[in-house]
C-alpha cells in the first residue's frame, strides 16, 4: 500500500486520481483551497478511512509545514510515498494574470517538491500543460515532447506567462532527478475535461452549460477555425498512475499525455448538441483571442512505450458522461 500526498485533490484531476488510487488499495491525504473546485467532487470519496483531506492553500507556509510534519509521521507505513502536483491556475481567464499563475503554478509546485524530498519521497509527480507548446502545437503525427518550442511573445500576450511558469516547474522537476534527490516526472495534458467540473470556464462545460440553458452558444472567433483533443480526466490520472509505477519512466523528463481523437470546435458544438437532443445548435461568434493556437496535437509515443498507457474514454462517451451528470 502505498500513501500518496495530491496538491489540488478537488480539482478536475486530482479527485478522480484519489478515487483510482482507493480502488487500488492505496491512501491518499489531499488538499484544496477551492480555488475553481468543490468539496462535492470528493463527497464520495470523504468517509473512507484511506482519504484524508485539509482545505489547505499551496502557498500558505504555515499550512503546508502542517501537512510536511503529518505525512513525516505516516510514510513509515506504507510501501512509497508518492507526490502529486495536481494544483494549478488553470482557467483561460486567469493565464493573463502573472501574479496568480506565478504564486501557485511555479512557486509553490517548486516548495510542494521540496517537501517532498524532504520527506524523503520516493516518486514526484509534476502536472505540466500543453500550454508550454504555445504556438507550436501541431505537426503532422503530432508535437513531440523533445521538439523545440515556440512561444507567443511577452508582448503579444500575457498568456504567455502561464506557458513559461509551468515549463519553469518542468525544469525544476528534471533538475531534482539529475541531481538524485527524488524520482518522477512532468506530465504535459492536453485539453482535459470531466463530467464534475464546477465552472464553465474551459470550452466543453461552457459549450453544454450553454446549449443547456439558451439553445446556443458564444464562442470566441477563432472557434471558426480552431480544433482540438480532449483528453476525459479518467485517462489523465490512470496516466498518471501509469508513471508512478514505472521504473524508466521516472527520468525527470516530459510525457505528453492526450488522444488522437481530433475535432474542430465547430463539430464540437453539434456533437454536444445531439448528447443535449438539439439537433442543429445555434452558434454566436464574439471576441478574439490573441496567441490562441489553430491546432493542438500532441504525440503520446513516449508515454505509450515506457508504460503500456492510451486512453480509453472516447470523447463520444465522454460527452455522454457529461451530460449524464448534468441531468442529476
């Protein structure tokens, strides 16, 4: 049995992470400010002996000196301590925002690591984004995670800052493996979505939340164009899990974790319109987004090789699931 310590555990990955990890037989202490989460996502999961959870802020010293002493006093009885940083300033609204995405995505996930090997941990799990590939997002048969990287400049956009602060936690990660203070690696998730994901902020809850209520949609302009992958919360944390377990893969270097399942915004509408029963779903074109990539495929050979992983939940189902969840 092994205790696993998750960062943001109420968020779209962290709570369905906890919920795989007590169906295998593990324990799972977890912590959330509820910053753009729920205690509801773990509602279920909050009368087993093997979860713990604290409404702990990731920045606040005080609280995580707390949570350091607690899991000090626990890995002794459980086969490996396992940390993952799940938490993240991750809503498009907040990528502009330095402060916010410095504070948590970079500052913090750096002390989380230093906690843990501290502790002496033997695995660190460190949740990245596909943010970092910024406007080089697409080649043919997918981004590969050794590709050079291209970014939006400062100037063009401050969207840029979330890209570069999550990169810096990459290198941070890679950092304390080559000098052999822990194990473990960075994670780069495509667009991942849940059926319990609290606000309609990203672009399939704020794509349903919509046709639900009005019968159409707003979408930014670059929708007309824009397609993505979308990648079910299931298949991020069994991802996830896939790593810890391995024995090469805790190199220190990037995963890309995603599906190869491809669709424009625009059949991305119609397809959450049929789940809904709306045959031909209204569309109202509004706004523009700067440095806002027309393509995002991601290359999971990597993953693939070193772990057996690949993703299961169709984004057919997928929607279904959330839909499904919606009429609850």
């Amino acid at each position: 049995m092994d205790l696993y310590v998750i960062s943001g555990v109420t968020g779209m990955t962290g709570n369905e992470l906890s919920r795989q990890l007590l169906n295998q037989g593990h324990r799972v202490i977890g912590f959330d400010n509820f910053f753009a989460s729920s205690i509801e996502t773990v509602r279920d999961l909050r009368n087993s002996e093997m979860f713990c959870f604290y409404e702990y802020d990731l920045n606040n010293k005080g609280q995580m000196k707390l949570l350091g002493r607690e899991v000090a006093d626990k890995k002794n009885y459980h086969d490996r301590l396992v940390y993952v940083n799940c938490a993240a300033v991750v809503h498009t609204e907040h990528f502009y925002h330095v402060n916010r995405t410095f504070a948590t995505n970079v500052t913090g996930m750096k002390d989380f690591l230093d906690q843990a090997v501290e502790n002496g941990a033997d695995v660190y799990i460190n949740c990245s984004t596909s943010e970092v590939y910024s406007m080089n997002s697409w080649c043919e048969g997918g981004v590969k995670e050794d590709g050079y990287l291209t970014m939006a400049s400062a100037e063009h956009s401050q969207r840029t800052s979330y890209a570069a602060g999550k990169l810096l936690t990459e290198f941070f990660m890679k950092d304390a493996v080559d000098r052999g203070t822990i194990k473990g690696c960075s994670v780069r998730f495509a667009n991942v979505y849940s059926k319990n994901e609290l606000y309609p902020k990203h672009i399939i809850p704020h794509i349903l939340n919509q046709l639900r209520e009005n019968g159409c949609v707003e979408l930014l302009e670059n929708s007309r164009i824009n397609r993505r992958t979308f990648l079910h919360n299931e298949d991020s944390c069994s991802a996830i899990i896939a790593l810890a377990n391995s024995g090469t893969a805790l190199d220190g270097t990037v995963y890309n974790v995603a599906t190869d399942e491809e669709i424009s915004i625009l059949d991305l509408v119609g397809l959450c319109g049929r789940k809904l029963g709306i045959d031909r779903p209204g569309i109202v074109f509004r706004g523009y987004r700067e440095s806002d990539p027309e393509r995002r495929l991601l290359n999971t050979d990597k993953i693939r090789a070193a772990t057996g992983w690949r993703p299961h939940v169709t984004l057919d189902r997928g929607i279904g699931m959330c839909v499904q969840e919606m009429k609850r």
